[in-house]
C-alpha cells in the first residue's frame, strides 16, 4: 500500500561529485554535491545560488565534475559544513558551516593538473570530467534559491583499473563503484542485479 507524503527533499539516489572551480582570488574551490545527471556530453547539476561554487561558475564558466568512489567517502565527509564562502553567509553559520580556504588540504585529497580547464582534477578520484558551463537556468520558487547549470564535458580522465577494452564504453560497470548519495547518506553499488535487453541492442 502506498501512503502520501511530502518529503522535505527527493535525494532518491545520485552520484556524489566533487566540483572543483576557481575562485576570484586565483585559488581553488573544492565542494561535493549530488545533484547531478548526464546524458552523451552533457551535464546536468543542481546547485543552490547563494554558494561558492555557484559564483564561481557563474563568473569562470568551467570546472572538473571529480566522481569519488566509495573509497574515498571519508574524504568527501570532510568536506561537509564547510565552505569557501569568506565571510561564512549568516544562514550557513547557523548551520555549523566554516570558511576554509584549502578544501584540497582539509579532504586529505590532492590536486592534479587540468588539460583545458583552469581549476584542477582531484587524484584520487577515478572519473574525473572537465567541462564548460553552457547556461544556467533559475529552478524552483524564488526563495529556493536554486539553479540547473547544463555543462559540456570537453574532456573525461578515467582510473586505467575501471577501463575494459571489450567495451565500447570503456568503463567497466563491474569495476566502478561510485559513491552514492540517497537522502543525505552515503550508499555504495552493489552487484549487477539482472541483465539488460537495451544493453545488447546498443
């Protein structure tokens, strides 16, 4: 039996990302989020307006979508209730949220150089996906203060353990296991549950 409900969020289950942008100051912005969808090049993300990252790509108009597995949720913990807002906005103070200045440092991560984009790849991450912001659109009701940012992924770094060269995606399903997020906890993948009639046809 089903029952109504109004949940306060719909996080029904997405991957972690890691978005890495440039700040004004030239330093580098590290913050994890989960909205985030793709389809062939694009991207898709969901982020609130009043952040540090947002302004960031609002003004740079790039960034790396760094996609951690679950190896590396202790790290993408960390980052939780932190910004890099200076001064910390007065909502997120009573939230718990600090400023700090190196995520990088903070997250036990390391930075990596990009090829086509300023901010850097996280390392340790197994998928990491460069990309251009296209356009920003306005989502939700105004006091939601939130926006849908489509991207175009221009260049994907992936971890040589995740690759399969019988497969005309590379990537092997079997071997990569990204960090999930389902109402603000973390989840992993588990095995391959049943076999797929769409995946022989493509």
């Amino acid at each position: 039996m089903h029952k109504t409900v109004s949940p306060k969020i719909l996080y029904l289950g997405t991957p972690v990302v890691l978005i890495s942008t440039m700040n004004d100051d030239g330093s580098v912005n590290l913050a994890p989020m989960s909205s985030a969808w793709w389809l062939d090049q694009t991207g898709v993300l969901g982020l609130g307006t009043r952040g540090q990252t947002f302004a960031n790509l609002k003004r740079e108009h790039e960034c790396v979508l760094n996609l951690p597995s679950v190896e590396q949720v202790a790290a993408v913990d960390r980052l939780a209730l932190t910004t890099g807002s200076d001064p910390v906005p007065d909502y997120k103070v009573a939230m718990g949220f600090r400023h700090v200045r190196n995520k990088f440092e903070e997250a036990g991560l390391t930075a990596s150089p990009s090829d086509l984009v300023r901010p850097p790849r996280v390392t340790q991450c197994p998928v990491q996906l460069e990309a251009m912001v296209k356009s920003i659109h306005s989502v939700g009701a105004r006091e939601d203060y939130s926006a849908s940012i489509e991207v175009e992924v221009v260049r994907v770094h992936i971890d040589e353990e995740l690759l399969d060269p019988e497969s005309r995606h590379h990537v092997s399903p079997d071997r990569w296991r990204p960090l999930i997020m389902s109402f603000l906890k973390f989840y992993g993948l588990g095995d391959q549950v049943h076999g797929s009639r769409l995946a022989e046809v493509y």
